[in-house]
C-alpha cells in the first residue's frame, strides 16, 4: 500500500470523525442553552474553546456571538477544522483513494457535500438547524457503516480505524474538559444548577447517554460522566477504547513501534476520580497532557507511514 494512499484514508475516517463531532456539539450546545437555569450563563465562544481555535477565530471576528461562531465552525472556508473545510478535505481524499474504498462511499460523500452547502445557513441562522445537523449526522454515519459493512479488514481498514480513533480521543478529552472549565467558571451555588444540565448534555454530546444509564445504572454526575467517558471498555467514543482500538490496529501494520510506545504511554495514564471535586484545574491538566500524547501519537503515525517518498510503501 503506498504511503499517499494510507495517509489519505486515515485523514478521510479522521474528517468524517470531525464532522460527525462538530454536528454532535452545535446540536447539544444549542439545546443546552435552552434548558439552563436562570441566572447561569454560557457564551457559544466555547464551542470555539473546545475546538483550540481561538487565535484564528480572533483573527476573522471581533464579536464572539452566535452567529459569529457558528459561521466559523460549520462554514468559515479559512477554518480548515470548520464543517464544510472537513467535508471537502474527505471529499477530496476519498476521490483520491476511490480504487480502495467501497464503490458507493464516493457517492455518498458527494450527497453530503452538496447537502451540506446549500443548506448550510440553516445551521447558522436557526432555521430548522436540528434537522440539518442531524442530517449531516445521518450523512457521516451511513458513510461510516458502509466502511464497516463492506471493507476487508486490511492495511486499508486498519488506517480508518487509526483516524476515526484519534479523533474520538481528542474530542472526547476536549469536551471533558470544556465542561469541567464551564463548572469552574461558576459560583458553588450555580454549579449545583449547571450541573444537572451540563453532565447529561456532555454524555448526549458523545451519544453516551443511554450506553451510560445502562452500564453505570447511577444518577448523572460530573465525576460519573468523567469515568465512563474516560474508562469504560465497552463504549466505542470512550478514550480507554478508542486507545484499545488503535492497539489492535498498529499491532495488525508493520513498522509501528514508536506508535505503540506511545498508546503504551497514554493507556498507562491514570487519574483517579472519586467525587466531582476531583474535576479540577489539576484534572484539566490531566486532560492537557492526555492531548499532548495523542498530538504526539498522530506525528508517531505520520512518521512511521506517511513519511515516504510518493512511491514509498507505507504498509
């Protein structure tokens, strides 16, 4: 398999997985804002914050409202990490690598584009923005179960499951902390109230809520949410998982070395969570290293595969 090729298929399943993320989060942020407590107050800003955007956010904006930063993160063609930039860049990597991806994923991909460029002020402007993102949702996960359905578990397969999973890590570290910063933010008093919003949403964000009632079989609570989004085994947008996937992934390429020391180093991470007390600023940091080591192991992955001349084999 050659290098270019392997490096465009794990950046497609990382693109789609950016998507899917960036929908979840507008749909759940929107309906968030709707269901707070009087008295409690949160800017749409943070989407911008989750995302590490801020510097070119700043850039292209003066004001931070909602128009402002729904424009940035799903249409703004100067975000590369914006909706429409993610959908081209799949777009145009599938088209690329069309001869090792089943037949029908260039369609679909090409439905989406379109869909989401004509209708893309429904999702900014409000007008029926929950059916668009759903449908871009819709978009993203009939494209991820043809991949699933219908591809031989290959070097090909074995990079899509590398991108799709150090994207959900990512986004599943930067979500958590979002939240435990909003909580911070808070007087003692509105945290009580923000509270019983913000955990159920965090899990809705990462379609948990269910998988979370049923495994945890508790009340919602933020060190709860915390520990099932970070350890359950079991949930396939948990980083315990998504780290365990990759494992098995590099485990099935050659010349993965340094990208399995550097899973063994994130598997090996710990932070012990007992009460939501526990989800402070040294939690954040936690946090904060957790991101740096997957920033670390996408360069380990680009290194050990993608790092070839244009005719070099990659696996």
């Amino acid at each position: 398999m050659l290098s270019r090729v392997a490096e465009r298929i794990y950046w497609s399943a990382r693109y789609i997985e950016r998507v899917e993320n960036i929908a979840r989060l507008v749909s759940v942020y929107d309906n968030m804002l709707y269901d707070l407590p009087k008295g409690v107050d949160i800017s749409w800003y943070n989407l911008v914050e989750i995302n590490g955007s801020t510097e070119l956010f700043h850039e292209r904006y003066k004001v931070q409202d909602e128009k402002n930063v729904l424009k940035f993160m799903l249409e703004d063609a100067t975000n590369s990490s914006s909706m429409l930039s993610s959908i081209k860049m799949v777009r145009e990597n599938i088209r690329t690598t069309r001869d090792v991806v089943p037949e029908a994923t260039w369609e679909l991909i090409n439905e989406l584009d379109i869909y989401a460029r004509q209708n893309i002020k429904k999702g900014i402007n409000r007008s029926d923005r929950h059916t668009f993102l759903n449908r871009i949702i819709e978009g993203c996960q009939t494209i991820n179960g043809l991949l699933a359905g219908t591809m031989s578990r290959d070097a090909t397969w074995q990079f899509v499951l590398l991108g799709r999973n150090v994207e959900r890590s990512d986004m599943t570290t930067r979500v958590l902390d979002a939240a435990v910063s909003l909580m911070l933010q808070h007087q003692e008093e509105e945290r009580l109230a923000l509270a019983q919003v913000l955990w159920s949403k965090v899990l809705k964000s990462q379609g948990a809520y269910l998988n979370y009632r049923r495994t945890v079989r508790t009340s919602i609570s933020g060190a709860k949410v915390a520990k099932f989004l970070l350890n359950d085994p079991y949930f396939p947008r948990s980083v315990s998982f998504c780290f365990s996937e990759m494992l098995v992934a590099v485990n099935k390429l050659p010349h993965g070395e340094s990208v399995l020391d550097s899973l063994k180093v994130l598997k090996e991470m710990d932070f012990e969570v007992t009460t939501s007390d526990d989800l402070d600023e040294e939690f954040r940091n936690y946090l904060n290293e957790l991101q740096i080591g997957i920033i670390q192991l996408s360069s380990n992955i680009t290194e050990s595969w993608f790092s070839f001349d244009k005719e070099g084999e990659a696996a």
